[in-house]
C-alpha cells in the first residue's frame, strides 16, 4: 500500500510539470509568433525579404512630452515621426506613429517590438505593434 501512495505521488509530480512545460512554451510561441505570422504574411502578399521595405509602428502615449521624447530618440536612428491627440474615448491620451524602410526579418522584427515594448513602458505608455503596407495591424 506504501508503494502505490508512492507511485501516485511520483506520476502526479509528473503530469504537473508537463502541464507547467506546456504552458510556458505556449506562452514563448504566443508572444514570438506575433512578429512571426506577420513577417509571413507581408511575404505571403509578395514582400521581399531582401529589399527594405515601408515599416510603420505603433504608440499609445500618456503626454506630448512623452511624445517628443520617443520622437527624439527614434529621428536620431533614421524614423519619420509624427504624433497626434486621440479621442478621449480611446482612452490614451497621444497616438505615435513612427516609419522607416528596412528589411524584414522575424528576429528583426521580434528585437524591434521588444525595444519599442520597452521604450513606450519607460514614458508611461503602450506599444501597439507594427504594420506594412497591404497588411492588417492587430495585436
């Protein structure tokens, strides 16, 4: 009887870390795969991954102050920017929209939305993601 309490333990062990090891890889494929299905998807619609291509990206921020901020750091590194006052229905306060020709890549494109991610965090803010012409921006 002590042996069976044993064993039950022991496959109950297992079955709980394979369901934490599934969770966490799909979580991993979930926040990468973003970035990837896009990448895809521009050259699914006949992208060039070798040529630069139009890349427009997406801030919701909480001032113009915040706004000039990123403005200031991404103009340094060759972005046209341009920002505007939302509805205050929307519920952020500023829209930042920033663009640049660049090649795609997903681990471009993946190193990209994380910086970005980082970058709208540190003015308060939210990255809403990244799009190209002829394809739907979601996130």
């Amino acid at each position: 009887m002590n042996w069976t309490y044993v064993v039950l333990i022991f496959a109950a062990s297992v079955a709980a870390l394979r369901v934490v090891a599934v969770i966490r890889r799909v979580r991993g494929q979930q926040a990468e795969g973003w970035d990837e299905r896009l990448v895809k998807r521009v050259r699914a619609q006949g992208g060039d991954p070798f040529k630069p291509i139009e890349v427009d990206f997406f801030f919701d921020l909480p001032s113009s102050e915040a706004c000039d901020s990123v403005r200031d750091e991404l103009v340094t590194e060759g972005f046209v920017v341009d920002f505007r006052p939302m509805d205050a229905a929307m519920g952020k306060d500023f829209t930042l929209h920033a663009r640049k020709a660049m090649r795609m890549s997903v681990t471009d494109m993946q190193g990209w939305s994380q910086r970005f991610e980082a970058l709208a965090r540190k003015h308060g803010g939210q990255y809403d993601s990244w799009a190209a012409p002829g394809v739907t921006r979601a996130r």
